[in-house]
C-alpha cells in the first residue's frame, strides 16, 4: 500500500527490503493547529522496546 511522502516511504522504495513506515498518530498534521499526544509517544516507545527485545 503507498503511503505518503515519508521518508520511510521513500527509503522503502530505494532498498530491497521489506519496511514498515510507523509512527504516532497526529491530527492535522502540517496545520497551526496540529495536535499529538505525549501518552501516544509513551506506548508507541514501549511496543518498540518490546519488539526489538525478542
């Protein structure tokens, strides 16, 4: 599925490997007004932690 224009996206399209685009969910993205949770970048470090500790 294409994404955006991501540097994930981007890398992902440049290298033959398979790749994953994540990050934290952020409303209106690019406007004045764009709003992100820090509690959203809390669980977002977690299940990364927890991934790359397997």
């Amino acid at each position: 599925m294409a994404g955006g224009s991501t540097l994930g996206n981007i890398l992902a399209s440049t290298v033959p490997l398979r790749g994953v685009d994540m990050g934290n969910a952020i409303l209106s993205m690019h406007s004045c007004r764009e709003t992100g949770s820090v509690a959203d970048h809390e669980y977002c470090v977690r299940a990364f932690t927890e991934f790359y500790s397997l």
